[in-house]
C-alpha cells in the first residue's frame, strides 16, 4: 500500500507530461518555432506499433495500478497480510 501510490503518481506525471509535451517544447524553442511541426516530424519516423503502444501504456498503467491498490484494499487482502 505505501509503493503502488507511488507508482500511480509516477505515472500521473508521465502523463501529463506527454500531454504537455508541445507546449514545453514550444516554451524551449521560443515563440518563431513550431513546436508541433518538430513533434509530428519525429513521430513520422517512429513505426506506427511504437505510437500504439505507448498510447497503449499511457491508458494501461494508471488502470493497472488502481486495480492493485483496490485489491489491496479488499478485505480479503488484508486477511492474508495480517497471518
């Protein structure tokens, strides 16, 4: 219960930092640059499985580490981390 809260605020962070990623890149390169045309043409290079799963991830995660801290909860859980 003390490390998979910690690892779903891990991954809140990856997320919103990919979420974020054009304005901080934009914020970088200055007001002349267009962020996104950099980010559309280095995704354009990546294969089209690699986007997929890492969309994939981004939903997968934060699911998974939920669904362990609800069965961490559960009454039953705590029956079999008290023997």
């Amino acid at each position: 219960m003390i490390v998979q809260p910690l690892f779903l605020a891990l991954d809140v962070f990856v997320l919103t930092s990919q979420l974020s990623k054009a304005q901080y890149l934009q914020s970088i390169l200055g007001p002349g640059a267009n962020a996104q045309a950099v980010l559309d043409a280095s995704e354009s290079v990546y294969p089209a499985w690699l986007l997929t799963v890492s969309d994939g991830r981004l939903i997968f995660t934060p699911l998974v580490s939920l669904a362990v801290i609800i069965l961490l909860v559960l009454p039953s859980a705590r029956a079999y981390f008290r023997k």
